[in-house]
C-alpha cells in the first residue's frame, strides 16, 4: 500500500495525516447504548506508549485516547511520533492502521546510517565483530575467516564481479545456521514446534512468525552479537505461544531469555546501520 501525507501537511506538525473508518463502524456499533457501553468498559485501555520496528531500529509511538477524534491519526509532533485513537475505539484495530503506514513512517524519520556494500576493502561486523573483507585473488575457493596483526578477516574468493554474492550466500548460510538451533533451543524452553526456518532480506523487520510454525529471519542478524540473535529468535520463537505483543508475550520471551532487554536494546541503539548492509541486487 502506497501511502502519503495529504498535500500542504508540515513534515514536523500535528495535523492530521492519515484517517481511519468512522469507530461507528466497528463491531458493536448497532448495540443498543447500555449493550455498547457495557461492551466499551470490557475493552483493555491501550498502552500509552508502542513500539514500531522501522528500518532495524524500535521507534518508541505515543499513543493518546481523543473525544474529539473520529478517526486513527497518525501525526509527527516535535516530540516524535503520536497515534491517536478515538475514544472506545479497539486497540487490534489501532495496531493494524499503526502496521499499514510503517513505510510511510520510515520514510520521514530521520536517516543516519548510509547504504554499506559487501566488497573488497569493507568491514563487516560478522557476529558483532568488525572483520575486513578481503580478496584471495583465487577463482575458486571457499569464504573463510582469518587474522593477522591489523585484525579478523574474511578471505573472499572469486572474481571481483562474483565476490558480493559469494559474500552473501556465505553469510546467509552461516545466519541459517545460527537462528536454526537458536530457534530449536527457545522452542525447546516453550515447549512448541518450528516447522520451518527461512531467512529474508527485509528492510524494516528482524523477523516474524506465522501460526503454521514458519519463522522468517532477516540474514543481516549474522551480523548482530550472538546475544542479539538470540533475542530476536526468542521474540519469533515466542509468537507461537503469544500472537501478539502483549503483556503475556513479553513474559513468554522473559521465560527463555530472563536478559531480553539486553539484546533488544541493542538493536534499538544499532539496528540502522545493521540495516544499511545492502545484500547484492541481482545474482551473478
């Protein structure tokens, strides 16, 4: 879905840039006023802050409950990002509009980490650890990593044409191979099942978890601390108990990572310039 602010809307303001349906046609809308008032009062208040995963980095959201609203709004005040609800409006329904115009949101926050290439001469934080990437001059050959006095490397084979793919296939191998058993050790923790493993190459999201047991991966965790990948795998691993983010979610995770807050607050601080690791455009 493409999304935009309507024309004349301040980059940095309060107004109104995105509307939601009228609340009067949620579920519930027709009952009578003792039937809605009594169906409003059973309703969980809504948080007053959430969290937004955008570009590999959680972005804190303000939430505010409005009388005078009769839509989801979504606005950016100089404090930082404000969704407004309606009054009785359902917070599943607030989360969705929130989820619809992430997008719209990554592309006016501001951007700090530039577009890094997986080539000779760069350094790439392997397993949160800064190696250079180095050519072995050999036309065949394995990746491998290596050392000598200036620090880690990792020697890639190849001409220089193939060398970002051998590059990238390299580390979403070693990335499968990481959150595989990372994930079979949480959902061993929690007592469920993960049918499938699957690594993509999101620009937004660290993964994510379908009911079926298939987890998704962003391949750019390789390059993450070991603890961080094992956050993230916990986070996915943890949906299949708790579909959402919950309370009872982030006691899920807490029940198999007791130092959650460690790997999550890692990638709020560094999760950009994870994200700036550019995977090669087309297959050589």
């Amino acid at each position: 879905m493409t999304t935009g602010a309507p024309q004349g809307a301040p980059f940095f303001g309060v107004a109104t840039l995105f509307r939601c349906a009228n609340p009067a046609t949620l579920p519930g809308a027709d009952a009578d006023p003792v039937t809605m008032f009594s169906f409003l009062r059973q309703r969980t208040p809504p948080p007053r802050t959430t969290q937004l995963t955008l570009d590999g980095v959680e972005v804190s959201i303000a939430v505010k409950v409005s009388k005078r609203a009769r839509s989801f709004r979504l606005s950016l005040p100089a404090a930082g990002p404000l969704l407004t609800l309606p009054d009785g409006a359902r917070w599943a329904d607030a989360e969705a509009f929130l989820h619809r115009h992430r997008h719209w949101l990554a592309a006016r926050l501001p951007r700090t980490a530039l577009a890094q290439r997986l080539e000779a001469g760069a350094r790439l934080p392997l397993r949160g650890v800064p190696h250079l990437v180095v050519a072995t001059g050999a036309l065949r050959g394995r990746v491998e990593t290596g050392g000598n006095d200036a620090g880690p490397i990792l020697h890639v084979p190849g001409d220089a044409a193939h060398q970002p793919r051998r590059l990238y296939d390299w580390l979403r191998s070693e990335a499968l191979a990481d959150l595989t058993r990372q994930s079979a050790f949480h959902a061993g923790r929690l007592g469920v099942e993960v049918k499938q493993v699957r690594l993509r190459s999101q620009s937004s999201r660290w993964g994510s978890c379908s009911s079926s047991g298939t987890i998704n991966y962003n391949w750019r965790l390789i390059l993450a601390p070991p603890h961080v990948l094992d956050y993230v795998a916990a986070h996915e691993v943890a949906h299949l108990v708790e579909m959402n983010h919950s309370p009872a979610f982030w006691a899920t995770v807490a029940r198999t990572l007791p130092d959650m807050d460690r790997g999550r607050a890692w990638l709020k601080a560094h999760g950009r310039e994870l994200m700036a690791w550019q995977a090669p455009a087309t297959r050589q």
